[in-house]
C-alpha cells in the first residue's frame, strides 16, 4: 500500500482522537488490532518484507530518503519519496497519549520479538534538532504491543 491503512477496527486511534487526522495520516493500531485490519487478499507485512523493502532502497542509512514523503515532517527532514512509499510521520500513542507527529513515523510488522509483549517495528525520523547534514535513517525496535502505530499492508 501506498499510505497508511485508515481503516477503523477496536484498538485503532485517530492521532490525538481527532477523526480530522485520519485523511491524511491513517489510523494508528495496537498490534494485536493491526493483524486483523487488513482487507482481504492482504496482509500485514512482516519483518523479512520490511527488510526487504529497505535493502531495496539502499538499507539502514538511506533508505528514509527514498520512502518518506514530501512533505509533513518537521526541519525539512521530508524525503524524496522516489519509492512511492509515501512515509508519513504519523507519530505513535502510547501510554493512552500521543508523541512526535511530525517528527516519527512508525509501522508494525506481523514478526514477534522475543520479548515477552514485544513485536518488531520500523521506524523514520526527521533527524535531530541541529543535526547538519540531516541525517534520517530507517531503525528496526522491538516495541510493546500496546502502542499504536501506523500499519502498511502487502497484497497476498
């Protein structure tokens, strides 16, 4: 898919509960929402797809450039999206509250982690405040399957 997946189901939230959020930046889900939200014939990527697609377009260090959109993220850290992937920087909820809208954009991947509660995510950023050159780079984390975050899916 080419933008985050909008598609309401328990466990999925509009970014700040405003629904005026979900046009442009999708929904954001739990994990265990995120498995179940794909349309038929679709699936939520795994991590071995996600690491795919990065290597894809030039690994870890790169990669950002190419996927993230452009425009939305904060200090010009917009990308080039030469991938027609059309990163968003979504932001996450977690906690019961939202953080870094502008700034982050993270994915579930269908992969658990070791960890017990644990699934894997990718994630883009726009840099660091001050950070010349602008660095953005793709990151792979563990992270708690109660925090909300965007989901892409990969047609079956």
């Amino acid at each position: 898919m080419a933008q985050n997946l909008n598609y309401k189901v328990p466990e999925s939230y509009a970014y700040d509960d405003k629904e005026s959020n979900r046009k442009e930046l999708g929904l954001l889900y739990t994990w265990e929402a995120a498995k179940n939200a794909c349309p038929p014939g679709w699936h939520l990527a795994t991590d071995s797809e996600w690491s795919m697609l990065v290597a894809n377009f030039g690994g870890m260090d790169k990669a950002s450039e190419a996927l993230k959109s452009v425009s939305g993220w904060i200090e010009n850290g917009n990308g080039t999206d030469s991938s027609g992937f059309n990163a968003l920087p979504a932001g996450i909820r977690r906690n019961g509250g939202y953080d870094v809208l502008g700034a982050m954009g993270f994915w579930w991947t269908s992969t658990p982690a070791d960890g017990q509660g644990k699934a894997w995510g990718w994630n883009f950023s726009y840099g660091g405040p001050g950070e010349k050159p602008l660095k953005t780079k793709a990151f792979r984390f563990d992270g708690p399957v109660s925090h909300a975050k965007s989901v892409r899916c990969v047609r079956d």
